[in-house]
C-alpha cells in the first residue's frame, strides 16, 4: 500500500455530486490528467492516458460495467484498472474524500532533469533573444515546456499568436525596429509551412530571425504520418542556417551557431525539433554564449577607394545623401556629415523619418510613395551620396549622375548599375572618416537650406489644395495624414501595409523622431497588425505603437487584435475602409483591363474592436476626424480607429 505521508494531495472536485454515478470525467492534479470515475458509490482515480494509442479515458464512458476508451473501445475497470486479465492496466491513484471535497494524491515531485530543449533554449536567451512569437501544439510540447521555464524565471517574454504567420511578421518587425532577432515558434506542418511568408519578408528586407518548429517523431518520418513535412527541405530557399536537431547534436553549439548566422548574415535561421527528441534528457549541461565567439564588425573602407570618395565629395557643389533602411542606426553621423557639407537627405521609403521632414536639410521621401522635393534634389545634384539603401525600382534612384555608395553589404553595392565609387564598410566609421576630411569636403558647397525650405512651402501648398477635395464617397487620404501628422506622438513606432495607404502615407505623412516599418522588398499585404505586435514586444510602453492599414490588408491578421488586448498592449490600429481592393482596381484601370473582383465587404472595424475587449472609433464625416482621432490616440489600450475614405482620393 501506497505510503499516504509521502503523498500531496490535490483537490480535483469541490463537490461530489458533480460526478453522477456510472460517469466519468477528467480532472487535473497538479500537471498530471486522471480520469475520474464513480461506479457503484465508489470514486476512483485513474490513468488518464489509455495504453494503446494514448485515449483520453475521462472522455469515455462506461458501459456493461466497464470504462470503455472513447478512441477504439478498450476496456478497464473503472474500479482497479485492470483489463480482463492483460497487462496493460491503469494506474490507479489514491482518493481521499473530505467534506463532499474529493482530492487525489501524487507521489512527491523530483525535480525534472533538464532537457536538450531546456539546454537550447537557456543558449537562445544567452546569445541575446528573449522574445518569442508564437502558437502551442501537439508537436511541439516539449520545446514549449523549456519556453515556459524559461518565462518563469522572468527571462523571456512569449507571446501567444492567433495565426503563425503573424509570429513570423512580428519577429521580422522586431528585427527591423531593433536590428536584433527574435524567435518565431510552431507547430509541424501547417503550423510552420504558415510561417513561410513571413520569414521571407524578413530574407528579403535583411532582417535578422530565428524560426523553432516542432516536428513530427523521427521515427515515423518518411511514413506519410499525420502533419508530416520535411521542414528542412520546405526551409530550404528561406533559412540561410537549417537544420533538424538530433539526440546526438551539439545542442548549445548549435542553437549558438543559428543565431550567430542570423546576426552576422543579417538572415533567417531555422531549427526543427523532432518531437521525442525535444524531452531527451540532457547529457551535457554546458551553455555557451556569444563571448568570444563574435567578430568586431567595425570595418572600414580600403583607404584608396575612401580617397577616391573624399576626392568626388569634395568636387561637388550640390551633392545629395540618399539614406535607407540599412542606415537606420547611423543617422548620428550621416546627419553631422550633412550638417557640414550643407547637403539635403532624402530617404527611400524603407528609410523613412530616419531624418525629421522638419529638419532643414531633410527632404522626405523619394520614389512612387515620395515627395516632389525628394525628387526634385535628386535631379538637381551633381553628385550622390547613397548609404545603406538597395537602388529598387519603387525608390528609382537615377544611375545618370555620378554615384557614392556606402553599404555594409559587399554584394548590395553595384547591384544593379555600375556606380563610381563603392565604399564596403561598417557605415558608421565610414562615416567619421569623411568627417575627419570636413574642411576639405566644406569647399565650395551650395547652402541649399533656402531653397530645401521653399520646395516644402511648395509642396505643402499643393497639400492643402488637395486636402479641400471632396467627391462625396468618404474622406481622402491626405485629410487622414495631414491629421494623423499634427496629433500622432512624435516618437511613435509607425507599422504601414501594404496598397494605397502605405503610398499616401509615405507622399503626405510627415516625420518627426518615428521610426517606420513595412514590408519592403516582399510587399505582403498584413504585414501592419502583426508588425504592431512585434514593435510593442520591442519596445513596450516605452513609445506609442500605431499601425495603419487598408482594408484588404487589416482583414488577412484582424483576429491578432485580439492577441494585442490579451497581452494589455497599447496599440493604436488606423483602417482606411473604402470596401475596396484599391491598388489593385487602380492597376487594373491602368493596364487597360475592367476592374473586376476587387470589392469588397467588410465588418463593422469598431464594433469588431469593441468585441474584443478593446476601443472602437469610427469617422464618416471629415468633421469628426480630429476630435475622433485625438480620443483614439489618448486611450489607454488597444483601440481600432475605422474611417471611411475614398479609393479615388489618394
């Protein structure tokens, strides 16, 4: 008989009478299921897990006398266990009854010996990444456990998605905002194949990421088992680090060797755990973190091609610094060299509000979603600085005047046009080396601050002659941005989509100390709503968190508003609703096609907000905008502003 003084007792029924005679259920004991059953006055607990294939038995029943498993029908007594003889009974637990209070008693807990996922995931967290986005599930129960642990000890901060492909967007945006990756987590199968887009926006835009998936038992691979995918071979064009881990892998050198790759190759590292492996007990329990193991990564440019540079720089007399996303941490320096030389800065749109729209020499943006001023210093340089930005068709920086490129990537310079001058270097440093020759590169440069000036007037002017457009379908674009511009916080994370908004946003939005994200070189439609949810885990409530989005785009993650109120976040979600696929309609136009299949219907975007426990705001009029917008923006907590607009005003 079971020594009752070395037990713990847990209450697993307030009263006894929630469990009828001849009924089973199933409770919980501390982390342990027990299927509870009362036959002939008599309660008792079992096993939970039917030896056969691992049956739920608390959702059986019990029938002639006997507790039928409600997957294929095996029988036990629901009294001891056993099963007619065979030897794959039940363990039975002790019951205790005290009042109409029913406990169940379990051995003592030993503690657990650590597991290779727990010796993964302590590496993951020593190299740096404490957060992770992601979803539960069957195949990866044991790799979560070691997530779980590691939450507890106040060392990771895990967020629970509604759909994993809002896990990869939000670890991409992470990485964006922070140059530093975090993790995206699921499931086999499904669970990561929904990942994909995701972590391909993060490939393609250089944007640091780790991907964990769970997979199915190693030794029913290659079987056709259930939610089986060879996940190494899927991840293939998308992870530049991929690989399965084995019982027999160096498990902290490996997680440290998939991180590593994602920092110094600025790419995504993907590792898939088998699912008995993830709670193999750990042999060896040496952690290692980055000491040691990670290069210094300021490098400078060969002295004779910086020369080269120092020497156009200083011939010029209206030269331009073009910036983006890549100079995002940088701006210090390039802001103190275009201080010197008097030179505007454009960005591209990636690099939008690296420099104030309100600062003398700033230009705003250049391309299809920029500015006319951009524009029109570009084509009035004789020379150009370009520093960290990839040359994409969207921004169209002309190959027709003489070029200075600065990148830290060797096979972004001259990507795609022979350039004059390409500096390969960490840009910071390059940048002070230019700054040691100021004196000479200040010689016989234009002030251009005058004329930076007059083109804004200009430009706003032509806003406010937009702004009065009114055709009777919904508001414009630019009274949405023009508004959005004077009451947005200054320092607010800003999380654009994809479609008509993110080119009005980028064209009429202006800058002050934002930072912005989007999907660049992918252009995914969704990317705002969980890119939200990554800038927030990055930067808490230490600045505001607004995404704007289109109503196409909001709909593909609308239900990880919800994830956003679950976790006390406050996020600001701005949906241009004009029950239309407008970009598309607009290209359709264009091409010289019908328009065809690009309307929409849509909920009620407030209402849906308020549903979920957050704030709802909703303007039809352009005279409840700014009385509208400033009350969304001072809530405290997850809000959805919905305004009506016109597709035609952009």
């Amino acid at each position: 008989m079971e020594n009752t003084s070395k037990l713990q007792w847990f209450k697993v029924l307030d009263q006894q009478s929630t469990l009828p005679e001849g009924r089973v259920m199933t409770v919980t004991a501390d982390t342990t299921q027990i299927c509870l059953t009362n036959y002939g006055g008599q309660i008792n607990a079992l096993d939970n897990r039917c030896p056969h294939q691992g049956g739920p038995l608390g959702e059986g029943s019990i029938e002639d006398g006997l507790l039928r498993c409600p997957w294929h029908g095996w029988d036990f007594n629901p009294c001891g266990g056993n099963s007619d003889g065979f030897e794959d009974g039940l363990k039975t637990y002790p019951i205790k009854i005290e009042g109409e209070a029913v406990y169940v008693g379990m051995p003592m807990p030993e503690t657990p010996p650590l597991t290779l996922s727990d010796i993964m995931v302590e590496t993951m967290s020593e190299w740096g990444i404490n957060t992770v986005f992601g979803m539960v599930g069957h195949s990866n129960l044991g790799l979560a456990e070691a997530l779980r642990k590691l939450e507890v000890k106040g060392k990771l901060k895990y967020i629970g998605i509604r759909h994993e492909g809002a896990a990869s967007f939000a670890a991409s945006a992470y990485a964006k905002l922070t140059g530093k990756p975090a993790a995206c987590f699921a499931i086999a199968g499904p669970g990561s194949t929904n990942m994909f887009t995701g972590m391909w926006d993060a490939k393609v835009d250089r944007a640091p990421l780790l991907a964990l998936t769970g997979q199915v038992a190693t030794q029913v691979v290659g079987t056709g088992n259930f939610q089986e995918v060879d996940l190494v071979r899927a991840f293939q064009t998308v992870a530049a680090f991929n690989h399965r881990v084995e019982q027999g892998s160096k498990h902290s050198e490996l997680m440290g060797l998939a991180i590593k790759h994602a920092l110094l190759n600025r790419e995504v590292s993907h590792l898939t755990f088998p699912d008995q492996v993830q709670v193999i007990p750990a042999e060896l329990t040496e952690i290692s973190g980055p000491e040691g193991r990670m290069p210094n990564l300021s490098i400078a440019p060969p002295e004779e091609e910086m020369q080269r540079a120092i020497s156009l720089l200083s011939q010029s007399k209206n030269p331009v610094i073009i910036v983006g996303h890549g100079a995002r941490f940088h701006m210090e320096a390039i802001t103190k060299l275009a201080e010197g030389i008097q030179c505007p800065i454009l960005t591209t749109f990636k690099g939008k509000g690296l420099i104030s729209d309100f600062h003398p020499l700033g230009c705003g943006v250049l391309g299809r979603s920029g500015t006319p001023v951009a524009s029109y210093f570009m084509n009035a340089a004789d020379l150009l600085l370009v520093i960290g930005a990839s040359f994409s068709n969207h921004t169209g920086i002309t190959s027709k005047i003489p070029t200075i490129q600065v990148d830290f990537d060797p096979l972004a310079i001259s990507k795609f046009h022979k350039i004059d001058v390409g500096l390969y270097g960490e840009i910071s440093r390059t940048m002070q080396l230019f700054l040691k020759s100021a004196s000479l590169l200040q010689h016989n440069k234009k002030d251009q601050r005058e004329e930076i000036a007059s083109r804004w007037k200009i430009w706003r002017t032509e806003k406010l002659r937009r702004l009065r457009e009114d055709k009777g379908n919904g508001l414009s674009s630019v009274s949405v941005f023009d508004c959005l511009t004077k009451l947005a916080p200054e320092d607010a994370v800003m999380c654009v989509d994809v479609g008509n908004n993110a080119y009005s946003f980028g064209r009429y939005f202006e800058a002050k100390s934002h930072s912005f994200l989007m999907s660049g070189y992918l252009g995914s439609i969704g990317f705002a709503l969980p890119a939200a949810l990554g800038a927030w885990a990055a930067v808490g409530d230490t600045r505001p968190v607004i995404a704007v989005a289109g109503d196409g785009g909001i709909c593909q993650y609308l239900a990880e508003f919800t994830t956003s109120v679950k976790y006390h976040m406050d996020l600001k979600v701005i949906i241009l609703n004009n029950m239309e696929l407008g970009k598309i309609s607009k290209e359709q136009l264009s091409g010289g096609w019908q328009k065809w299949s690009t309307d929409l219907v849509n909920p009620n975007f407030a209402a849906f907000a308020e549903s979920c426990g957050g704030k709802g705001f909703k303007v039809d009029e352009i005279s409840q905008l700014h009385e509208t917008m400033k009350r969304f923006l001072a809530h405290e907590g997850s809000a959805i502003l919905e305004i009506m607009t016109d597709a035609r005003l952009l």
